[in-house]
C-alpha cells in the first residue's frame, strides 16, 4: 500500500482494485452488470498502480463492478490551479511563520481561486461534479469501457485540472451531441 498523497499527509491512498474486487463480493449474484449498476460513494482516497510507470495514481473514479466515485479524490486528485502550486511554492521559500499566520494565507489563497477549484468536502459544487463522475460511471457500461469524451464541454471529460473539472461538471453541465445520441439510442432499447 502507498504512503500518501503529496498533498496532505493524512491521506492515505487505498488500492481502488482491490477494493473493487472487495466490495464486488458484497453484490449479489442476481444483480449482473448488464441489469444492475453499482456506484460507491468512498470518501477514502483511490489510487491504481500503473504498470507503464510503476508507481500509483490517486483516482477520483474507478470504473468496473462497482464502479468507485472518491469524494476525497474529486477535491484531491485533479490538480489545482497553476498560482495555487506557485503560491505554495513561494511560501515554502518565505520566512518561517507560526501555524496562524500559515492557515490565514491558506484562506486566503482560497478566497483568491476559489472559483477555480473544489476547495474541500463542504464546497456546494461537490454534488454537481459527483454527478458527472456517476455519468462517467453509467457511460462506461453504455460505451463498452471508454467512458471519457475528448470535449471538454462534455460532463464525460476526463479533467485532469480543477479548471476544466469546473468548466466540464459547473459551467458547461451537459452531454455533448455524441455522448447525447448515445443515451437516447440507449433509452429507445
């Protein structure tokens, strides 16, 4: 099992697949795939191993039966904005400061972007960019595995920076026409 995340310290990242094959177990045998969707809500942070880096990769979804939605790593795993990594980077290199003064910086960093990322699991928009991931989830099965959009429009892209995550599940807040025509052909079955 990995240490933890760079980002804090507490968090420890668990083995998503192994968790998946885990919680698979607790599904019944009359609930198939092909019937049944299984969506888990964890606020414990994912990760997967990466055999073509042999190193692990926090996830905010991991797709599969159950499918694994990471509350944890909807805040976490999508990289923050650029100046919120420079402000932190220029206050590593300041004078020390005692832990008040640290946390009134840190509040306000997240005052300056707050509108550019989710700030943690008490941020309102948590919920609307839950629901792209469940999408993501539902479309995995609806599109034989691949359930990320190249659009960035699409509530199906695969946002690797809090912005697009933002612009993608806040903003834009829909399917695009490929991924619609997709659900309605599966609605007409």
């Amino acid at each position: 099992m990995p240490t933890t995340s760079n980002e804090n310290p507490n968090y420890r990242l668990y083995d998503g697949f192994m968790m998946q094959r885990l919680l698979e177990e607790m599904v019944s045998e009359k609930e198939t795939p092909s019937d049944h969707v299984h969506i888990v809500f964890e606020d414990r942070l994912i990760c997967t191993f990466g055999e073509d880096d042999w190193r692990y990769h926090a996830r905010a979804l991991i797709c599969g039966t159950p499918s694994i939605i990471s509350t944890t790593g909807i805040i976490e795993v999508p990289a923050k904005p650029k100046e919120w990594y420079l402000k932190k980077l220029f206050h590593q290199f300041s004078i020390c400061e005692t832990d008040t003064i640290e946390e009134e910086k840190e509040k306000t960093w997240k005052r300056e972007l707050a509108g550019k990322y989710i700030i943690d699991s008490k941020d309102y928009r948590i919920s609307s960019v839950a629901v792209g991931y469940v999408l993501q989830a539902l479309f995995f099965f609806l599109s034989d595995g691949n359930p990320f959009c190249n659009d960035n429009n699409c509530r199906l892209f695969n946002a690797h920076w809090q912005e697009d995550l933002m612009h993608s599940q806040i903003q834009t807040n829909e399917l695009c026409k490929r991924h619609t025509l997709l659900l309605h052909e599966f609605n007409k079955k």
